[in-house]
C-alpha cells in the first residue's frame, strides 16, 4: 500500500505520539509497504526519533509547531493539506492525534481519499477541552475509523464514537543490541525512575512529595524524573524547597531512554490519568517492576499488581504512592520477583504484532 501518515511535527522534543508514529511507520517500511509522513515542520530538519530511509518526508513549513495554531494558520494548512496529498494520491491517509486528523479530515472531503484517525488521548482531557470535545464529534463524519490504543479508553468515549472504534494498541520496542552488562552505573546507588511530560496530568508534585516522604529512611536512592514541560520551574522550586537537590533530578529529555532503564532499579508512574503509558510499558519489557495508581486509565491495563508491579490506591495520592514505593524499595526480592514477570506481559505490544494489527485495518478500509 501507499500510505500518508500526517503529524503535527516530527523536529520537536518528541513525545509518546511521535515516537509510536516512528516506530509504526519503520514498521510496515520494513513490510514492504510506501510510507508518506506529511508534518507541518520547516523542510530538512531532522526527526527526533530515527525514520526508516525508505520512509519520504513532505514538510509543509507553515506555522509554529510549538505553539497553539491561528485560524489562519489552519486554514492555510488544510488548504495545503488537501492540494499535496492529492498530488500524492495515497490508497489511505493517517492523521495522528486530534490536532491533525480534524483539519486533515475536513480538507480532504470529496477527494474520496479514505482517512483514519488515531487518537492518542483518553476522555479525560476532553473533559478540560469542552471546543475540542465538541469537534471530536464529528470524527465519523470525515473519517473512516477512529484508531484508539485500548479498549478502557474507547469505553470512555459515548456510545455514538465507540461504533467506530477499533483498538490498535502502542507498539514497546527495544533495541537488540541494548545488553545490561554494557552500562556503566553507580551500583552503591539505587535509582527510582520516571519518564513524562511536566504538565498536571502526570503528577509530578506528587511523586516529589511522597519521595521526600522516603528520602531519610532510604539514603541510597535518588530519583530520577525524564521529561519536559510548562511544570519545570515549579517542580524545580518544589525539589529546593524540599531540600532534595542531590537526591531528585529533573533531567529533562533524551532521546535514547535505554540505558536509563537498565540503569534504575524501579519504576513510578504518578499520572492521574494515560491513554497508554508507553514508558511504563518500556519499562516494564526491561524487567522494571513498576507502581502507578490503581484508578488511572493506560496504567492499570500495564501494570497487574502483584505480578509485574505494584497498583496503589488511597484518599491521600501522596499517603499511597509513598506506601507502594516503600514496599518495593525495601526489598530487592520482591523487585526481582515483579521484575522477571514484565518483559512476558509486555509480549502481546511487540512492534511486529502492531503492525500486523495496523495492516489488516488499512488494507481493509
């Protein structure tokens, strides 16, 4: 098939959308199949997750990416849209995310170009969005199918949505040539590891709290927290007031998390709420035994307690993620024990089992 996938941008700090958008992409590359990816980034500028090089780039170079989109700006790229992807003439066109699919779907009407949505977000964040909520509702009138990554998230949506679903979840991939030995660590410290975005939704302020709850009673842990976002200066103003500097680091973001992961000893998701927790997943495939809260959606469909990692619960978010993490900080066994379960339950996200999934989907639209 020829296939045009359309993002917003692939030049930026990436984050989990842009990183599946990579890996699906290399994927059915490698399967033989044309793959397009139309952005609205300037031209030559260099994907933060790698591309296959059979993979074409078309950057339509209009508008700030960074930044919430004029009118005018979106009109001129739904023109724009409409006018190279005809040129292009692909048997199916993807947009990821709502940002993109939306404009893309409306521009394409009459072209009899068949598009399909992928939605990377759960409910929850269209309930702070009442516009967008809105505009979501007409997904089914300008796309073919809404692609969503589990099944708790298409639950979420009403019903009218939920006919035109189809579950395809995240591929978690690791690299094959990544091996424990190789990484150079210090082994008289233990590090508890998270990786998001620093926006409300994952809860950082909570983890800082319930960490600093722990610090004295484990002297040789540090915290290590990967990510970026509008949060950083209050998070780092947190970790000073809390006296924490040489224990938590904001280490901001990186693109290979690999040695990261074979590096720490735990895993923490303090989100209030995921559409699919690619980096627990990650994780979790790396033999991390994770804790996340039992009431977030993306994380209790990963995390199964007491097999791979811990699921807390409580009135008091702080008051229960310091008990979970308690738990397993202080026991290498127990560790070990969640740790060896992960890679198994992460079996069924193989990127070669996704990419079948995405495969059958667009060949039959």
């Amino acid at each position: 098939m020829k296939i045009v996938f359309a993002i917003k941008s692939m030049n930026g700090l990436g984050g989990g959308a842009e990183r599946v958008l990579a890996d699906v992409t290399n994927g059915l590359a490698e399967r033989g199949h044309q793959i397009l990816i139309f952005t609205y980034d300037q031209p030559n500028g260099n994907s933060f997750y790698p591309l296959h090089k059979a993979i074409n780039r078309i950057d339509l170079d209009i508008g700030r990416t960074q930044h919430r989109s004029t009118l005018l700006e979106t009109i001129k790229r739904m023109i724009a849209l409409r006018r190279t992807i005809k040129k292009a003439s692909p048997d199916i066109v993807v947009g990821f995310m709502h940002s993109l699919f939306l404009p893309l779907g409306i521009s394409l009407i009459g072209t009899k170009i068949s598009v399909v949505a992928s939605e990377h977000i759960g409910v929850d964040y269209y309930r702070y969005h009442p516009l967008e909520r809105l505009l979501i509702q007409l997904t089914p009138l300008i796309t073919k199918n809404i692609v969503v990554i589990s099944k708790n998230i298409g639950n979420g949506f009403n019903p009218y949505l939920r006919k035109y679903m189809k579950v395809i979840p995240n591929p978690v991939c690791i690299p094959v040539d990544v091996k424990k030995e190789g990484v150079t660590f210090d082994r008289n410290r233990n590090t508890l590891l998270s990786i998001g975005r620093l926006v409300h939704q994952k809860d950082h302020k909570t983890l800082l709290e319930a960490f600093s709850r722990l610090a004295d009673d484990f002297p040789d842990w540090d915290l290590k927290v990967f990510g970026d976002g509008e949060l950083r200066s209050q998070l780092e103003t947190q970790v000073k007031i809390l006296g924490l500097e040489g224990r938590i680091q904001l280490a901001g973001t990186k693109q290979s998390i690999a040695e990261e992961f074979l590096g720490a000893q735990l895993y923490v998701v303090p989100s209030l709420y995921e559409s699919f927790g690619l980096a627990t997943a990650e994780a979790l495939t790396y033999g991390l035994p994770a804790v996340g809260f039992a009431d977030c959606p993306g994380t209790n469909e990963l995390i199964e307690h007491d097999c791979n990692g811990i699921l807390v619960y409580g009135d008091c978010r702080v008051l229960a993620l310091e008990g979970g993490l308690r738990c397993l900080m202080g026991s290498s066994e127990l560790r070990e024990r969640l740790g060896n379960a992960g890679p198994l339950s992460m079996s069924r996200f193989s990127r070669e089992n996704i990419c079948i999934l995405w495969e059958k989907l667009l060949q039959t639209l």
